[in-house]
C-alpha cells in the first residue's frame, strides 16, 4: 500500500455481480502467448495478453486488453499448480516486478511456474495514467499543495468507464487469464493490497484456488488508508528497538523528544534550506513542512534498510541539518511503485466511505502523523468518479481453502491484528507473526521457503517456521558515516 507519487502528483504524497463467468471469455482467439524477456531475467518467458470485456455485464460491449507474464518452471518434467502473484498498491504492475520476483521466489519456481498479471487500471493493461507537461518539484512545494484542477486533468485523460476498473472485475481478469492458460487451479500469492485482491479471490471464483498465501493482509473489514494508528504503532516500536540497542540509544537518547520537537517546529513554520538537486545538479529550493517530514519518515518504516536510518535522520533534523532528509526523497525520486489513478479509484470508492468521522478522528489521534496519512485522500478523492461495490463485496471471507498467513510486527499498514481479522474467519488457515520484519514479509525473510513448503503440503499449520528466528533484530545507523 505504499504511495509514490509519479510526476506533479509527487507534491503530496458500482458494480453488480452477475452470473457471467470470466471463463467464457478465456478462449484461444483472445490469446496471445509469446516468448520473451523481461527485466534482468536471463532466460526467456513468456509475455501474454488476453482480451476481455471492459464491464462483463455488457459481454458484447467494449473490451480492454490484460497485460501478464508467465516465468516458467525451471524443471517442469512433472506438472505442479502454478503460483499466481497479486500485485499491490492497489496499484502496482505484476509484470513490472518479474525481476525482483524471480529472485525471491526462485525455489518455488524450480518446479512451478509464477504467473504475473498487470491488474487492469495498471501497467499495460489500460493503466490509469495521466501526463503532464509541467514537472513540479517535490523538494519546492509543501506537501498540501495540490491543485484541484490538476486532479479533474488528470481524470479527463482516462480512457473508458472508470467504474469498472475495480477489485471484482481485476479478479474476474485474474481467473479468465487461468482459464486461458489450461490450468485447472491456480495458487495465489498477495501482499499487501493483493491480499484484499486475493480474499475476493477466495470469495468469487474458490474452486479455482488450491491454496493461498496472504502475506501483510488488508482485510475486508478493515479499510485501507486510515494509517494513523498502525504507522505511529510501528514508529513506537522503532523508538523502544533504538532504545534496546545500546549504541542506537548512544547516539538517540531522547528520540522521541527530538522528533517532536522538529513537528513542533515545522508546523509553527516549513524551513527552505538551498540544496542541489539530486538528479539535476541543479540549484534548488528544499521546502520542508511538517507533512513532509513524517510523510517521508512513515514510508522509511516499510522496510528494515528504510527504518535503520529514521533514528539519524531525525536526529540531524533536531540539529537543523536536513540533508539526511533529502537523501530519503531523492532515494525515491522517479520510482513509480504505483499506478495511482487506479490507487484512487478502488481507495476513493471501495473502503474510504466506510470510514465514518468518528474512525477518521480516533485514527488521527496519534502522536506520529496525527490525520497526515488521510492528506492524499482528502485532497484526491472528492475529484474522483463515483462508484460502489456490492455488498456482498464487504462480507467476512470464509472459504474453506488453505491459506497461510503472514504480519509483520514492525509493519506500518497492515500490523498483524489485520491479519487476526482472516484467521478468525478462514475455517483452514495459519497466522506467523515475525517479530522483526515489516511490509510484506516473504520479500525480505526466509518466509519465501516457509510459503514453498506451503505449496507443497498445502498444510499451513505444520509448516518448519525455525528459520524466522535467526530474522536479526532491528539496528539503525548512528552517524552520517553508516555506522551501526
């Protein structure tokens, strides 16, 4: 669920079901299916693309094309259900992430193959992205600095009926794409917001699953982008682990206080310090504003590398040098992590108006960002097209398949009472918490054997976890040096 913003969009940081099946649209006229390489994968794959209908309650209206990749089993002499990757964001491009992918789940794919689909509204499956002549700078402007007509322009360029690129319709796209490539049943993996995509999964299309893994899960009952709670959560955890280590707690003995301290001081008045641009050598203005600072600071504490350097960079904010600080931004400068016409859209229209004022109010009462992780969809969503899920999209999933279950203690979006939420009501499924990761734990943990094994036995409550505890505690850098 992470939020990058692509462009001058970087100055902040209803459907019906119907009884159609994906699966008359998956026939061989609608198939392309060809070699290919993406990325730094050597050897070769397979790129494909399947036509479907834009709205599948109108078959014989407009269509778009679904964009994915297919990462064949390095031994395929005896055929194994495919693993199935759900992207997330939402807003992330499956095939965008092949390379990345191949290397964490390179046991699995010794004898599986990975299938990688660009969801609809992302990547080249009709992505909703809009340009802009005009590149404003993220280092000049405050974080609230968005311009209501920037938003209705950018929404004038998506092509289509918006309403349609929502969670159900990329699920009916994932099982079409199944069905086009022979298979029986399919696997899934989703992180992040492919967990919410992998739970309508579960809900729509459960005989087309044999197993499921949903690692840092977004759960129907909980909507995505109230972030106050979960980012201070794990900002406090970052505090007490620095305070745990003896030479963090060396250099950061009042941590808590120091970063308060620049909140205060920013939100009393934003500093412009003169730096040179990192890309452009460029002189420019660096405006830092309260915003920003924790905005910056909340995405660090994703991942172990990002949350080793908050410690110093507030503490050298506390001094009055901002340097460190602009290292994080330009360390993310150009990254398109994701697609946010689509982010807004399914975040705009399928969880934010469950929110009542009152849930907004309790989640911004926090001592991290206070209601700064609402700032975007404030700012964003009443720009954006209109539409509403079902209900029956909003019911507990129960599906009696087998699903593993994976939180990270330290995570700033999905802490491991989100995934409480599914174990409750999945009848065959197991919940590991690893006490030292954060986001989506099988990118930077053994969890990526534990969730082969998975495959195998598709026993979840038997799996060898011993490896999750040599995951080494947190330790933070303690000088501008890298020193830790």
């Amino acid at each position: 669920m992470k939020i990058i913003w692509k462009r001058s969009w970087k100055k902040i940081i209803t459907t019906v079901l119907v009884s159609l099946s994906a699966n008359s649209w998956a026939s061989d006229s609608n198939l392309t299916l060809e070699n290919c390489h993406l990325g730094e994968i050597r050897s070769k794959v397979q790129c494909g693309k399947l036509i479907v209908p834009e709205n599948y309650a109108k078959p014989e209206g407009d269509t778009i094309t679904v964009n994915f990749a297919v990462l064949p089993a390095i031994d395929d002499s005896e055929y194994k259900t495919p693993l199935m990757f759900l992207a997330g964001g939402p807003g992330q491009a499956a095939v965008e992430l092949a390379t990345g992918l191949n290397r964490v789940f390179k046991e699995v794919r010794k004898t599986r193959d990975i299938i990688l689909v660009d969801q609809r509204g992302t990547g080249e499956s009709s992505a909703l992205k809009c340009d802009f002549e005009a590149v404003d700078s993220v280092y000049s402007l405050r974080a609230d600095a968005l311009d209501p007509q920037e938003v209705k322009d950018c929404v004038a360029q998506f092509k289509g009926d918006v309403s349609q690129y929502n969670s159900e319709n990329a699920i009916r796209d994932f099982d079409a794409v199944r069905t086009a490539l022979d298979h029986e049943k399919i696997n899934i993996y989703g992180g992040s917001y492919g967990t919410r995509a992998g739970l309508v999964f579960m809900r729509m299309f459960p005989e087309s699953l044999d197993s499921v893994v949903l690692d840092s899960v977004g759960p129907i009952e909980v909507p995505i982008g109230m972030f106050g709670q979960s980012g201070a959560r794990s900002f406090n955890l970052l505090v007490d682990n620095c305070k745990k280590s003896e030479s963090c707690n060396k250099a950061f003995p009042n941590l808590a206080q120091e970063f308060q301290a620049v909140k205060q001081r920013l939100a009393k008045e934003p500093v412009t310090v003169e730096i040179q641009h990192p890309r452009l050598g460029t002189p420019t203005k660096f405006l830092i504003d309260v915003a920003k600072f924790t905005g910056n600071l909340r995405f660090q504490l994703y991942g172990m590398e990002g949350r080793s350097m908050v410690p110093l960079v507030i503490h050298q904010a506390y001094l009055g040098n901002y340097q460190p600080l602009q290292g994080l931004i330009a360390r993310n400068e150009g990254d398109q992590l994701v697609y946010t016409g689509l982010l807004f859209n399914i975040v705009c229209n399928e969880d934010l108006p469950r929110v009542s004022e009152q849930a907004r109010l309790a989640d911004a009462d926090n001592n991290f960002d206070g209601g700064g992780s609402h700032l975007a969809w404030d700012m964003v969503c009443p720009f954006f097209p209109k539409y509403r899920p079902s209900e029956d999209f909003y019911q507990s999933v129960t599906a009696d398949i087998p699903t593993l279950i994976l939180s990270g203690n330290l995570d700033p979006v999905t802490p491991p009472s989100n995934g409480d939420y599914s174990a409750k009501t999945l009848p065959n499924s197991h919940h590991i918490v690893v006490e030292n990761a954060s986001h989506t734990v099988a990118m930077s943990t053994c969890a990526s054997d534990i969730i082969n094994e998975f495959l195998t036995t598709k026993s979840p409550k038997t799996l060898d976890e011993s490896c999750l505890a040599d995951v080494p505690q947190e330790t933070f850098m303690t000088s501008v040096n890298g020193i830790q």
